[in-house]
C-alpha cells in the first residue's frame, strides 16, 4: 500500500509539472467575435439562442487555444472572427411540435471569415492578413460523417485546423 501511495503522488507531481510546462509553450490567443449578431448563420436549433451562440464562440476559441498551443510561449495570435456560418442549414422537423434541425448536405459548406495579426516576443507582428476560409467537400467521405456526429462544431474545428496547418506549418 505504501508503494502504491509514493507511486501515487510521483504520478501526481508529474502531471502537475507537466501541466505547468504544457501551458507555459502556448503561445497568447486573443479572439474577438465581433456582431455575432449578425453572422451568416449561428441559428440554434431547439435551444436558446444566446445560449448557444455563447457554445459555439467558446468552443471554437477552446479549439483555437489547442491549436495556438502549438507556437512559440512569447508569441501572441490575434483573431477577430467578423462572419461564420456554420455547416449546414436549419430546417422545421414536421411533428406535433414545432421543432428545427440543423441538415447537413452538400450546398450548405462552412466558412469562417476573420483577420489575424501573428506577434514575436517584442510585438513584431511576423504575420497579419484577412481570411475566408471554407470547406466545400466537408461530406465527402463516411468516416467524416461519423466523427461529425460526436462534435456538432466538427466541420468548423477542421476547418480551422486546415488553415492553422497552412499557415503556421511545422
């Protein structure tokens, strides 16, 4: 028992320690979404709208923050998200009550459009532009459709991931 206990508490130390060392790598994300309002289409279906504007802005700034991990800690990457509309379309679902679904098919693509400045450690900025960015082929295979059931932001996420990859490669 008292070897599991020491072993217990090193795991714990380690992980501590490498959560420390795992946030001090990441880069500073800052991401502004500017008249989410009036984007394109962030329409909830059957839940409050405000409610999952907030889920949809938070998750992907959560995906960002992963994905921002990956530069250097002195950096910073600036985002203003300025237009989004997210994959698919939301359609009324004929029953006894009045519901919507969101529908995904081949029209209805993603695309996400923003600016981003990309500063060194002295505020330098080594990159800056705008971007619109979209997936046109986001249905194309099954594999696809069935990981997109697990994340309903999925189609955006790798939207993003695709452009971070371009962008900031290696």
């Amino acid at each position: 028992m008292r070897v599991l206990n020491q072993l217990l508490a090193s795991s714990l130390v380690a992980a501590a320690l490498f959560g420390v060392v795992s946030t001090a790598q990441a880069a500073t994300l800052e991401v502004t979404w500017q008249d989410v309002e009036n984007y394109r289409d962030i329409r909830a279906t059957n839940e409050n709208q405000a409610r999952f504007q907030e889920k949809v802005t938070s998750g992907l700034a959560e995906h960002l923050t992963e994905l921002a991990a990956q530069l250097p800690a002195d950096h910073v990457l600036r985002i203003t998200v300025t237009d989004l509309d997210l994959a698919g379309r939301v359609e009324p679902m004929f029953s006894d009550t009045f519901q919507t679904t969101r529908v995904l098919n081949r029209i209805d693509y993603p695309m996400i459009e923003f600016s981003y400045e990309y500063l060194d450690g002295s505020g330098a900025v080594l990159k800056s532009a705008e971007e619109r960015i979209k997936d046109m082929g986001q249905l194309e295979s099954r594999r696809t459709l069935m990981a997109s059931g697990r994340d309903q932001l999925f189609h955006e996420k790798r939207l993003l991931d695709q452009w971070f990859e371009d962008t900031f490669p290696g």
